[in-house]
C-alpha cells in the first residue's frame, strides 16, 4: 500500500495541462449561499437538485451498465471487486449491507458466502439500478437470503448496530453528502464490523494519471455515446471522478466520523483506492 | 492488476466450470455447503480460502486477516497430488507433509468431490458433433491410448531384456534380490563383530584397574 500525501487543496486545484481537458473548479468555500450547493461533476448545483440529477444519470445508463463497465475497465473492475470481497472478512451467518450496489456484483458473492443463516441486503438509491440487479441475480439463482432495499445513505433505514460488513463500490462520490453518508453507515455497522469503499481516486504516478485524464475526457463519454447512446452521463462519471476526494482526504474524513484502524490499497496504480476502516 | 485475484478467479471458474460438468457432484457439494476450507500451498504466495454453497468461492486471504476458517490444510504441490487417496492423510501429517487444523472431514470431503468427478466427455462432445462423430472419435482415441500403452509396455520389456541378457549391463531381478539379501547378512554380521569388539574394549579397560587394586 501507498499512502498519497497530496494536500487536499492540491488534488481539488489541480489544472488539468494535458490537451483540452477541463480544468477542475473550486470547491465552494463553505459560507453563506455556497452551504447549499454542491458539485455535479464540475457544475455547481443546489444540493437539493444533486440526488435527482445523480438519478437521471443512472436511469439513463442502468440498461448498459454491466456492458459498460467491463468496456470501461477491460474487466479489471470484477478483480476490484474481488479484492474488495477478500477485504471483507466475510463468513457464514453474516449481515452484509452492499450499499449503492448497482446491478448487484458484490451482493451476489456475499450471498453465496454468508449462507442461509447470513444477510445480504443490497441497498441502492435508485430504482431502474436496482430493478436491474434484482433482476440479474434472480436469473443467476442468487435468492433466498438477499433483499433488496430502495436507500438514501444519508440516512440509512436500518436499526443501530446490525450489519458486520458495509461495502459501497463506486457509490460514495455520487452521494450529496458524504460525511453525512459516512456517519450513517457507522450508525448501522455493529462494533467490530467494517466499512469497505471502493472508490475512484488519484493515480500515483505522474504519466498514468495523464493518460488517464486523457482516456476519460476523451475516449469515455465516445464509448458512452457508442453504446449507451448517452455520452453526458459518461462525461459526468469522468468528471465526478476527479470531484472525488483523494486517498488521505477520504481516510481522513472516515476517521473523522468515528472509523478506526482506518487504511486504504491502492488499486491499479491509484486509479481505484479501496477504504477500510472498523468500528470498535 | 491485483494477481492474487486474477488466479483465484481463473482457480473458481475453472472448478465451477468442472462441477457443472458432473450432475452428481451437486450432493457432495451440499454436504459441504457453509463450510470454509482454506489452504496454504508452500509454492504460492497466497492463502486460498474455499467458500462453499452451491457453487465454490474461492477468495484470497489477506495478510492481515485473522485466518478463520472451519479446516486449514498447508502442503506443498507435491503433496497435493498425494491427498488424492484419502487413507494416506494421516500418514502425511505424521511424516510432517501435511499440516491440518480443524475439521478433517472437510479436507476430505473437498478431495473426493475433485477427485471423484465423472464428466462424460463424450456425451459434452456429441452435443456439437451429433452422436456418431463423438462415439467415433473417442473409441479412436480409447483405442489410440491402448495401443500406446501396450506399445510402451513392449518396448520397456524389450529394453529390459536386451540390458540384462545380451548386453549384460543390468542384472536380472532375482540377482538384485539375492544381492541385497547377502548384504543384509553382511551388515548384521558386521554390527556383530563391532558389538563384540566394543564389549572387549570394555573389559580390557576394566582389568589394569581390577590389577592395580
């Protein structure tokens, strides 16, 4: 594991110089009418309007989305999500929550695992997400101990104390607010269980994260429009990303909700950073 | 590219893809349904851990992960091929081979469901060949095999044949068996004499101080 130590003010300032990419804008400075905005990719808007524009993103592409992230990632996403399941600890009767689980990849492995005396509940915001993933997993056979649950983060309907494993695989930078999010997961996580984010963040090396600001400002939103005929959304999913708090800024903000023993790996050279932290 | 997950997805997709292949492979599943099974090959830098349901998990342990599951095995590739006959395992525990903790029943379990598959490779064939052509190609390939074996028996008795009879360089069986019988002989006679040998070294120190007395 490498620990990024690049100030927060730096990632979120940084100008992009490599051609026509977009530079990153400011984050709002916390006082006054700026409290009640937040970014949308790089646009500001007001924090009551993010979730529904967060939604009709993932109503446009929750068709495709599978497809569309194996194109994106040449399939290094599943090895992600592996990584993540090996993280988890996870075993026979567990409670798991998959938190904006999508189409349910995490949610179907938990469900194998944790057997017919665990739970997996996968939880996500937006429904056509989550009619897909239910639909996916009940033609795989994945039934039986999985339910699903149409959830804010922010304010997660479970009671205090009930889930050993929390995961949240590329859900955690679409979310309003994040510290909000965080503290309910804490809320809902029993002592001793964990918290997994899986998330986009800050390559490591100079080179790589050139080459990939130019794959998804450029190459990303064309692969979006070939085949999800929708190449806003795949421009917001690029520009999200670099919305996204780094690996020490998340760390910190984990920490800052009560998280302990809080870590991260870093993935794919930074690309993805997989969170961990536990509650005690 | 995290690689532990790269062969343990390659190591799950290849044993789900052979456990659908055997229909009857479905009820030694269920008896190990629930079950974790984790195994630490000397070779390989990971820790495998085996999830079973109705299908098999298999996940990597991290480093920093309590290991916890209901059986450990620890072998080395070599081993591995060994547990294929399930009465040896104790004999590769005592001889340090194998470490195992906790419920062996799993282990075994484990073991015969590999070992035990029965996969109709022809029928799988026939359903892109037709019937005729799958029959056809594996009585060919059976018949093949056959003759092979039958042809490297041959050959191996020939050869034997040759070194000891005409070119004299190996010696028949029968000779080895009395030579290693004349050397056990030799080697109890010898352990005889040294015994004897040392017995007298004993007394001969004894007595200079029985006469000084």
């Amino acid at each position: 594991m490498s620990n990024s130590q690049v100030p927060q003010s730096e990632h979120k300032t940084k100008d992009a110089d490599s051609s026509n990419i977009p530079p990153i804008p400011q984050e709002p400075t916390g006082t006054g009418e700026d409290d009640s905005q937040t970014h949308f990719g790089f646009k500001q808007v007001d924090k009551t309007k993010k979730a529904s524009m967060v939604a009709d993103v993932f109503h446009s592409v929750a068709a495709k989305y599978d497809i569309m992230n194996d194109m994106m990632s040449m399939g290094i996403h599943r090895l992600w999500k592996r990584f993540t399941i090996d993280c988890s600890g996870v075993r026979a009767g567990h409670k798991v929550l998959d938190l904006a689980g999508g189409t349910g990849d995490l949610a179907a492995k938990f469900s194998k695992i944790v057997g017919e005396k665990g739970q997996v509940v996968l939880a996500d915001i937006n429904n056509a997400m989550l009619k897909v993933g239910r639909d996916k997993l009940r033609n795989k056979g994945v039934v039986g101990n999985l339910e699903y649950v149409q959830a804010n983060a922010e304010m997660l309907p479970f009671p205090d104390n009930y889930f050993d494993v929390i995961t949240i695989a590329f859900g955690l930078r679409n979310v309003t607010d994040k510290d909000k999010a965080l503290a309910s997961m804490y809320r809902v996580l029993k002592p001793g269980g964990r918290l997994l984010v899986l998330e986009f963040s800050k390559p490591q090396s100079e080179m790589l994260s050139k080459a990939y600001d130019l794959y998804s400002f450029h190459l990303l939103p064309k692969m979006g429009k070939l085949v999800a005929n929708d190449s806003e959304s795949y421009q917001y999913l690029a520009e999200s990303i670099r919305m996204h708090p780094d690996q020490e800024t998340l760390k910190a903000m984990m920490e800052s909700v009560g998280f302990e023993q809080t870590t991260f790996h870093n993935l794919t050279g930074g690309i993805v950073a997989l969170h961990r932290g536990f509650k005690f | 590219m995290p690689a532990a997950q790269l062969v343990s997805s390659g190591i799950e997709r290849i044993i789900n893809q052979l456990l659908k292949l055997d229909a009857s492979s479905v009820l030694l599943l269920q008896k190990l349904s629930n079950k974790q099974l984790s195994v630490d090959i000397h070779e390989l830098p990971w820790i495998f851990k085996f999830s079973f349901s109705d299908q098999v998990d298999v996940l990597t342990v991290m480093p920093d992960e309590e290991l916890l599951s209901d059986c450990h095995l620890a072998l080395s590739l070599s081993t591995l091929q060994k547990l294929k006959d399930t009465s040896q395992i104790t004999r590769l525990i005592q001889n340090g081979e194998l470490v195992l903790e906790g419920d062996v029943a799993i282990a075994q379990q484990f073991s015969q469901l590999i070992t035990e598959l029965d996969i109709d490779w022809e029928e799988l064939l026939s359903k892109y060949t037709g019937d005729l052509l799958a029959h056809n190609t594996f009585r060919l390939g059976k018949k093949l095999i056959h003759s092979a074996k039958a042809k490297a028996n041959r050959l191996a008795t020939t050869l034997g044949d040759a070194a000891i009879e005409e070119k004299r360089i190996a010696a028949p069986a029968i000779l080895v068996v009395d030579f290693c019988d004349q050397v056990n002989e030799l080697r109890s006679a010898t352990d005889r004499l040294s015994a004897k040998i040392s017995r007298l070294e004993s007394q001969s120190t004894l007595s200079p101080n029985k006469q000084s007395n």
